[in-house]
C-alpha cells in the first residue's frame, strides 16, 4: 500500500522534537545553569509527545490490519 504523500504524524513528531530542542537551547542560552529543571521538563514533554504519537501509529497500523484482515475475511467467504 503506498504511503500518502504527507504524513501528519511524522511531521508532528519531527516539529515537536525540533520545537524541544530549540525551547532546550533557548532556555541554555538565556538562564545558563538555572534552566536545567526546565530543560528536564521540556525533555520529559519531547518524551511524552513522541510516546503518544508512536501509540497513535500503532493504533493506526493495527486497525489498518484488522480492515485488511476483514476483507480478505470477506472475499474468502464468497
């Protein structure tokens, strides 16, 4: 089966990894030593939101399977 052209679970993922990121360096930048509990809470959100979004492929991924599963189901019973 061909992927779709945009995948809006992979671009999520890469634009909340690379807003993380950015969010980590700026904290670095501008508060030097004090930004490391907030640079621990920006990683434990960047940990999360990549947790729940390779859930949701999962979830996809399966009920893709299951339809699948159906209709040859389907088509051997005729």
């Amino acid at each position: 089966m061909p992927q779709p052209a945009f995948d809006m679970l992979r671009a999520l993922a890469i634009g909340s990894q690379a807003l993380g990121l950015m969010l980590i360096i700026t904290l670095e930048t501008m508060m030097g030593d004090a930004a490391r509990p907030w640079q621990g809470v920006v990683l434990a959100c960047m940990v999360t939101a990549a947790l729940a979004i390779a859930l949701v492929r999962l979830y996809r991924r399966n009920r893709l399977r299951k339809r699948q599963a159906q209709r040859l189901a389907d088509h051997d019973d005729d």
